[in-house]
C-alpha cells in the first residue's frame, strides 16, 4: 500500500540520518529490526534493491559489516550456515533512530 511505502521511506530515511547507513543498509537492518528472528542472506537481498543476480550472499555480507560499523559492532548477530539476527544493541539502534525522526 502507499502508506507502508512511506512508513518504510520514513523509517529508512530516520536511519539514514542517524548513523549514515546508506538505503540498502537500512533495508536490510529494518526487516530484521521488525521479525527479530535470524534470517538468511536471500530473504534480506529481497529487501534491497538488485539488478545483478548471483551475488547476494556477499552483498548481504559486506551490508552487515558497513551496519556493524556504524551501528555498533554487536548489533547484529550471525550464525554460520543459518543467517543474521539482530541483537538487543541493535534494536536499541533502531528504536533510537525512530524515536529522533
């Protein structure tokens, strides 16, 4: 729906702004923020915008380690073989950066 699109704007552009995640950085952190259950690097690309196929695996890698950076370098958590979940730092973060917008 056309509000949801612009919850997710907002919400990316709070994360933006607070710890200079870039858009796919956000959307990768908000879906875990949101389920808080671990998740594996397909269902995170989804959440980011593509054109190359074949390379989400390291994508979602290098975005969770820019997030970790600027976040906090425990905010998401990862579980070989299984996929990344997000820890209570980070939803801290989140929160946070929701709150101030």
């Amino acid at each position: 729906s056309e509000l949801g699109i612009m919850q997710e704007a907002t919400k990316v552009a709070a994360l933006r702004t607070k710890y200079r995640l870039t858009v796919s950085q956000a959307r990768v952190i908000l879906p875990l923020a949101i389920s808080g259950r671990v998740m594996n690097a397909s269902q995170l690309f989804d959440a980011i915008p593509h054109t190359q196929d074949g390379v989400e695996t390291d994508a979602i890698k290098v975005h969770v380690e820019c997030i970790r950076r600027k976040v906090g370098k425990d905010a998401i958590r990862t579980f070989p073989g299984l996929g990344y979940q997000i820890t209570q730092q980070g939803k801290d973060a989140v929160r946070s950066a929701l709150e101030d917008a």
